[in-house]
C-alpha cells in the first residue's frame, strides 16, 4: 500500500502503517563453524528498527512541535528521530558529541532536516544529555512546545508500541515465529539502552537472549528478568569491529556482536541486527572512500579472521562466562569484590536517578 493518509492527531500527511513498519526480513546465513543462522534484516529500513513505533509515538504528541534527543554519535536513533520528524512534520533536534566532519550516521539525520547541536569534542554522554536538558527548559520557558526524549527512547509508551509493530511486523513477514512450537530460542542483539531487548524479551519471553555490551554498562537490574547471556565487547565504543560480519551492519555498534556469533553460535539462531552504515553526505566533506573501501572490502575481512591470521584475547570470553555462573563482573580487566560491586551499583543507579528526576 503507497498511499498517503492523514494522522487523526496531525497535519500532516505521512506514509501508512505498511511502508514505515514493513515486513521482517530474514536472511540465512553460516558462520566459520558451518553453523547456519538466520538475520533478522532491519537494517532494511531507513531508521532502523526503531522506526517502526518512532513515527507513531511522534504523532501521538500532536501538542509537541520539537523533539529532542542527546546520544552517541554512533547511535542510530537519531536517522530514526531525522526520518520520524521528516514524515511527521515535526522538527528534530539532536544533541551529540562534536564531529568535525560530521559522523556519516548524523549526516544522514541532518539530511532529513534534523538540527545538529555539537557540545564539544570527546563530551561525554552525561555532559551531551545535559546541554540538551538546559535546551529544553530554556525553549519552555520562552513558551515553546518542546520534548527531551529519553536516552534510547526507553520509556514504557515507546517500548509498548515497539512491542506491537514488532509483532504486526512479524506476522506479515514470518508468522511461523510467534507460533509457540517454532518460537526463535536463542537471538543475539547488541545493547546500549535495552530498549529493543527488553521488547524483544516481551514478544518471546522463552527466547534466550544472547546480549553483546557494546558501550553503556549493562545492568543487572536491566536483566534480571530475561534468560540470557551477557558478553562484552572487546574494542572501545567508537571502534570499528574486529570481525565484520558478511551483511550490512554498522561497523561501531551491532557488528560487534560477529565475533561472538562466529564463536559461540549454534545452528537456528537468530541475529537481531538493527541498522548499518551509510555512504557520507558528500557535501560534508566527510571521510566517504574510506567508509566505502570498509564496506567492500567485509568479506576480505572475513576470510582473513576465517585463517589463523586474527589472535583475539580470550579474557574477553571469560568475563562472559563469570558473570552468568557467579555474578562476579571485571571490566577493563579488574576484578571487583561482591560487596564493592553492590556499593558500586547502588551509587551509580541513584545518580542516573537523580538526573533524570
């Protein structure tokens, strides 16, 4: 279905439910072992999954006339927020750390009329959300309509309308996947907010959930309900992976979860993989040969960490496993006691409490 349709709480023609929540797509593939898996494809879309419920959630706020939203340069929400605003005739503005040029994800978002607010070089995640806050209350202030979206979109009128797109995507594309005898039982994804996680967890709660950190720390209390596996990926968040795997991902974020697919996968899993890399605005001015060579050049990639050329610490493997059989995490390499971890824990989640109180 092409046609155009106007939202009941706008005005503004966007396209249906059919061209921003299309089908799933699933593509199989083997990893070095001969295992055979199967790729969830939303990379297919121009804002990734979370589109799917962005432009929806958006239109719900028929009162609100500009969205916010600070995050990693690396992230993908914010094509979703470009794209979403852009359908919706709202106005999108993104708070990031500065990139000079550009990264070729914010490119995009710019592309679509997304508003580009650089903080500063290296600013961290805390001091971008910040800026983006006192943004948003001095707008208010001067009587304007303005929203902070939260980190990821993580809050429970987004993820229950992930949840039913998701789903609705999945009945026209695979049904056979929410049909309890054929249900995935074990899904790899990256993590950075949990949102697609914890959605994912709700639409098959018996699923194994085989979760790779690639940034933001993982909470336990984040997990705690979900049967899963949690690794931890070796190179540093702005890194691009050590093995690439052979469809298109974004090579700093969901790529990263390849090398422990190609390890520790088994036949009949499934790869949630949510968006890829994209070709520079080359009014930017930005780095594209350099992007395209890595593109073309992924399954030179493969073959080579296929051979004996790649030796890849295996400390990396043993976090994993020490936290799902005693609970006791070491990160960058230093191996906390259980009551310093608890302390720890409890400090770090009052002030992200704190902050967004």
């Amino acid at each position: 279905m092409n046609d155009l349709k106007k939202e009941e709480e706008g005005d503004v023609n966007v396209k249906t439910n059919e061209d921003t929540n299309p089908p799933i797509v699933l593509e199989d593939i083997e990893n070095r072992n001969g295992r055979k898996l199967k790729v969830i494809r939303d990379d297919l879309l121009i804002g990734g999954t979370k589109q799917r419920a962005l432009i929806a959630y958006l239109s719900s706020r028929s009162s609100i006339d500009e969205f916010v939203y600070a995050g990693p340069v690396f992230g993908y929400a914010q094509i979703a927020l470009g794209y979403a605003s852009k359908l919706t005739g709202k106005k999108g503005t993104l708070f990031l750390e500065s990139k000079d040029p550009l990264h070729p994800l914010t490119q995009k978002a710019k592309s679509f009329g997304a508003k580009v607010i650089q903080v500063g070089s290296r600013a961290t995640l805390k001091q971008v959300q910040e800026e983006s806050q006192n943004y948003v209350e001095r707008e208010k202030r001067e009587g304007r309509h303005i929203e902070l979206l939260p980190f990821g979109l993580h809050d429970e009128e987004f993820i229950n309308l992930l949840v039913k797109s998701i789903r609705e995507a999945v009945e026209k594309g695979s049904p056979e996947l929410l049909r309890e005898e054929t249900t995935p039982k074990r899904m790899w994804l990256v993590v950075g907010s949990g949102t697609i996680m914890e959605a994912l967890h709700r639409i098959w709660p018996q699923t194994h959930l085989l979760l790779v950190q690639v940034g933001k720390r993982v909470w336990p209390d984040q997990v705690e309900h979900i049967k899963h596996t949690l690794y931890v990926a070796p190179e540093k968040f702005w890194e691009i992976s050590k093995r690439l795997p052979p469809y298109p991902s974004v090579s700093t974020y969901d790529a990263k979860l390849w090398q422990f697919v190609e390890d520790h996968g088994e036949s009949g899993d499934f790869i949630w993989n949510v968006g890829k890399d994209v070709d520079p605005v080359e009014s930017e001015g930005s780095n594209r040969d350099r992007v395209i060579e890595r593109r073309e050049n992924w399954g030179r990639n493969y073959n080579e960490y296929r051979g004996n050329n790649y030796r890849r610490d295996d400390r990396y493997d043993r976090d994993s496993r020490d936290y799902h059989r005693n609970q006791s995490h070491r990160y960058y390499g230093e191996e906390k006691s259980y009551k310093r971890r608890e302390n720890e824990f409890r400090g770090d989640r009052e002030d992200q409490k704190r902050y967004h109180t």
